[in-house]
C-alpha cells in the first residue's frame, strides 16, 4: 500500500497538536514560547491559522531555548514527536524543529538529500543585539551559500532560474552545511539577552525588521487560536507591522499560496 498523502488541513491538525504539546511541556519546566510570524498574525486576523498557510513558528528567549531539548525529552508525552536540529545532524537548520515521525515531508526546492523531515512547528531562539545591523549582514550572506549549497538542481521557478542554480552548484566550493549552520547560530547568540534592551530573531532572520523591543518576550498574554489559548507577545501590533507593514489586510489572491512541499504519513 502507497503512504497516505497529508492535505494542508491534515498538516494544520498535526502542526496544531505539537504546539500544544510544546506549550504543555513548556508550561512544565517554566520556560517562555510566544506565537511570531503567521502564527501570530493568524491568531489576531483570523483567530487560527491563515487559511491558506500551512505552518507554526514559535518564538523562544535563548535561555529556554537552550533548555527546551531537555525539558521535551522528560516532559513529553508523545514519542513520535522528536525535536531535530543541526547540532546532531538530526536536521541542517541553525533552529529547532519539532517533527511528527509518522509523517515525512518533501521540500522541492530543497535537494532531498539535505532535507527530508516529518510534519514540523519551527522554534527560534530570540537573541540580544547591540546598536549595529552587521550580525544581519553576516547572517545574510551565510544564507546566500546555505540556499546555494541546499538548493534542488531539479526544481525553479523558471527556465533561468533552474540554470543559475546548476551553474552556482557546480563552481561553488563544497563547504559544510553543518558548520554554516553553526556560524549563523554563533552570530545570533554573541550577544546576551540580558544586556540588551533590543533583541531579534536571528538564526532565520528577515532582515533588520526582526530588531524588537526585550518586552516581547517578558510582556506577554495569551490568544485564540483554533479555539485555544496560546500565549503571544502583548504588543502584537508592533511585532506585525515590523514583520508585514499593513498586516490586517489580506494579500491579493495570486499570493495566497502555502508552503511548496509534499507531506505523507509512513
């Protein structure tokens, strides 16, 4: 019998369910997990997930970050989700992913080789960051070689698209990803949370428009999403208009578009 493909409301079901054994095993150990990104701006639009987006992003201060591997091994009560990260080579991300390993999932425009993982809610670390925007920077033209290096020779938007990708792979020198990986995380905890009265997110940042206030971890409250409570931060409008601009109105149709992969239970 063939594996079961996963539509996006069967994907939204899982992702939803490891949230709150995230938030369930955070609460345990006492540690910090705020909605960021869709997630949060799905609980305030919407009061769920965006209807035609398909993942979880979880904001986490660095210390509790640093815990939470430990605090999900004693604390959960699900075996089959399994937190993976570059740090055992489990996953090439400089984050934390928590995946349901009943389920796979595909990324076309990754090269399977590097990616291939279960239904997934990603979990950042939020950092302290000084007055320079350099730490953006160097993360930026780290992942420039991280997309090169990852990219699938067999997927692009277009004709040139699929060239340029060959060609790049193919003069690039072979470097690790694993230590890419690491170089973005070091930059994005050079700073301590503690002695900074701005923080970001920067092992997959947007850019400069991550810079926030401390307040958003320490000042939070909790949000309806799909019928559940889930702690965001309090100052939500700041957070989203940093992230998105004009975030209550929808964008138009044509954009309306889910993450391109393909999941399926094993």
């Amino acid at each position: 019998m063939g594996q079961k493909r996963i539509d996006i409301d069967g994907m939204k079901a899982i992702e939803l369910d490891i949230m709150r054994e995230l938030y369930r095993v955070c609460h345990e150990d006492g540690l910090t997990c705020i909605m960021a990104y869709g997630t949060l701006l799905g609980a305030i639009r919407h009061h769920g997930f965006i209807p035609w987006d398909d993942d979880i992003d979880l904001l986490m201060p660095r210390d509790d970050y640093e815990r939470l591997p430990g605090a999900f091994e004693r604390f959960s009560s699900k075996p089959y989700y399994k937190i993976i990260w570059y740090r055992d080579r489990s996953s090439i991300y400089p984050f934390i992913k928590v995946v349901d390993t009943r389920t796979e999932v595909i990324e076309h425009y990754v090269d399977e080789r590097w990616c291939r993982t279960g239904v997934w809610v990603d979990v950042f670390p939020v950092d302290g960051i000084g007055s320079s925007d350099k730490p953006f920077d160097e993360i930026a033209k780290l992942r420039h070689k991280y997309d090169y290096l990852t990219a699938n020779v067999h997927e692009g938007s277009s004709a040139i698209s699929l060239l340029g990708k060959r060609v790049l792979k193919a003069v690039m020198p072979k470097e690790d990803i694993y230590q890419i990986a690491q170089q973005v995380d070091g930059i994005a905890c050079a700073t301590p949370l503690e002695e900074s009265a701005e923080v970001a997110q920067l092992a997959w940042p947007l850019g400069p428009s991550e810079r926030l206030p401390r307040s958003i971890i320490t000042d939070t409250c909790p949000y309806d999403f799909e019928g559940e409570k889930f702690d965001g931060p309090r100052d939500f409008g700041f957070c989203l208009t940093r992230w998105y601009g004009d975030y209550m109105t929808p964008p138009p149709e044509d954009q309306r578009t889910p993450h391109y992969v393909d999941a399926r239970w094993l």
